[in-house]
C-alpha cells in the first residue's frame, strides 16, 4: 500500500470512529442546522464557540443530533427560561467540564488498549487496530453515556443541595461560608527536570487520584487540581481539617510523591462555574505558601471554628504579615498524639 493509499485509508477510519462516537453521520453545515432548529445563525455560532469548539466554516460537520439539541436551547430561549447570556453560560459550562471528562477518558481508555495488545502502538489506525476500537466502541458508549448522566444526576442534586443550604444560612445564592484548603507539593518543579515524561504523568496522575479519594471520603469537595496543586472546600472547619491532616499523612508514606504543604482559611467564598473566588481563597493561598513541609496552617477563623477536636491540635504561631492580606494570626494544625 503506497502512503498516499494508507493515508486515505487512516483519514477514513478516524472520520468514521468520529461518527460511531456521535451517533450518526456528519451530514449538515452549520447554517442547514441553525435553519432547521429554527435559531439565528449568529446565535448558533455563538453558542458553538462556547462549547469551546474552532469555527469550522462551511465544512460539513454536524448531525442530526446537533439540531436536536440547538432547538432545545432555542426552544428554552422562546420561553424565556433562559436568556441569551445565560444560554451562553450553560454552553461554556458543558463545554469545558466534558472537554476534560473525554480527554480523560480518551487518555485512559487508549492506554489500556494498548496494555491489552488490543491496538498496536506504533499503526493504531491499522486494519486490526480499528476493528479492535470498533469493538470497544460498541461496548463502552452506551455504558459510558448512562454513567455520564447518572453521575451529573448525583452531582447536580448535590449541588443544588448546598447552594440552598448556604442561602438559607447567608441569604445569598452565589456566597456562603465555606473552608477553603490549598495543598501543593514542594520542589515539584525541580523534581519535574529529572523524571521522564511517563514517570511525570504517573506521579501527577497518583497524586491528583489519591487526593480525590482523601477529599471526598473526609467530607470535602474538591473544586480543580493544577498538576502539582489541588484546591478543595468543605462546608466547615473540622471537616476542611481532617481533609488537610488526611492528606498529610496519605502521602507522607509515598516516597515517590513530594512533601505537602497545606493551607486553611474560613469566610465567605464566592462561587461561580464550579470554581471559588475571594479573599478567603487568596488567604488560603498565602498560608499554603507560608507552611513548611508535611505542615498544616490555618488562618484565625479556622482555628476558632476547629476549638478542641479529639484528634487534632492547634498549636499558635506569632502573626505575620501576608501579601495582599495583611497581618494574619496563623496556627500550625497537627494530628494529637497520645
């Protein structure tokens, strides 16, 4: 087979696994689907890019499918259940969380395919690997796209639950009072001119998901990990403490994985599109970068909302000033020992 031939037949077999995972051929130019979902053309566009996907012109690339779900926003539009900016807002929101969620799922299920011998590293677009991805295809869509709204289910009901809770308590929908926590690994930068790039995306990968795990079963909720950094909340202080304690200790016993450093501040919190935003969090920031290795510190109002905790200890520090801030009461938060 010539290269141009084998590059045919690799352009071929990625457009057609592309129209396996959307559920049918891409048949519609953008303008034939703003028509046919009945929506202004710059609307479409509009949204489209919110999404987060390149114009993409006149080229056919868009479904059936892609109607469908362009004439429910536009039907919720008409009905003045949303507004434009908020239609907007919605789109972005998708776009950016399932963006990351297929990335990842493309990492992982592509590298345990090549585990299994299933598709061959070096021609994955081969007559043999296809037919093996086909296969896969046909098993792991529909399972995934179930668990994908089971999930956003649990999430959204979650949430909803406790943007209530915080307005029943401050009064307002978009604050509430909240402990924010930092953790950030020291010399991680150093440590990333040494190690190759696998050994880099395992340690990165074993620390973000190790983390996950401590955060949710002490009673956090992890907002977003920054490779070496991850930020979390918890609806109070001796929760948001047993979180930042937990993870000390979880990898405080991993050699491969930096020393943590740990910070804590409670107050009200701003929250927006999953992220938090305010002084609270920029306090927390400081203190992270203020604690020592395998160390835990806590701003004054975290110290106070902990009081006596069977467990932990409190152990105060002498003010500083912190930037952006100004003087702070810090206090070292360690696990009691008997």
């Amino acid at each position: 087979m010539t290269d141009e031939a084998r590059g045919r037949r690799s352009d071929e077999v990625v457009d057609d696994l592309v129209d396996v995972v959307l559920g049918a051929p891409r048949r519609l130019t953008r303008e034939q689907v703003a028509a046919a979902a009945g929506v202004p053309l710059e609307d479409a566009r509009r949204l489209w890019r919110a999404m987060g996907f390149a114009d993409v012109g006149d080229a056919v690339a868009f479904t059936d499918a892609d109607v469908d779900a362009l004439r429910l926003l536009g039907a919720l539009l008409d009905r003045g259940v949303l507004d434009r900016r908020t239609a907007v807002d919605v789109a972005r929101s998708l776009g950016q969380t399932t963006a990351r969620l297929a990335d990842w799922q493309a990492d992982t299920f592509g590298r345990l395919l090549v585990e299994r011998g299933s598709i061959d590293p070096r021609d994955p677009l081969s007559e043999e690997s296809a037919a093996s991805m086909f296969r896969e295809m046909d098993v792991l869509l529909p399972v995934l796209e179930r668990l994908l709204v089971h999930g956003w289910r649990r999430q959204l009901a979650a949430a909803i639950e406790r943007g209530l809770g915080d307005a029943e308590r401050d009064g307002n929908v978009e604050t509430g009072h909240l402990t924010v926590g930092f953790a950030d690994q020291v010399g991680f930068t150093r440590l990333t001119r040494r190690l190759e790039e696998d050994e880099l995306a395992a340690l990165v990968e074993r620390f973000e998901s190790r983390s996950a795990d401590v955060v949710a079963a002490a009673g956090g909720r992890l907002i977003k990990t920054l490779g070496d950094e991850i930020l979390f909340v918890a609806g109070d202080a001796v929760a948001a403490a047993e979180v930042a304690v937990r993870l000390i200790e979880a990898h405080g016993d991993d050699e491969t994985v930096p020393r943590l450093r740990i910070g804590l501040a409670t107050g009200v919190v701003v929250s927006r599109r999953g992220d938090v935003f305010g002084t609270t969090v920029n306090l927390a920031s400081r203190l992270t970068a203020e604690a020592r290795p395998d160390s835990v510190l806590v701003d004054a109002a975290t110290a106070e909302a902990i009081g006596e905790v069977p467990g932990l200890r409190l152990r105060a520090m002498l003010p500083r000033a912190v930037r952006g801030i100004g003087l702070v009461q810090p206090y070292v938060l360690e696990r009691a020992r008997s």
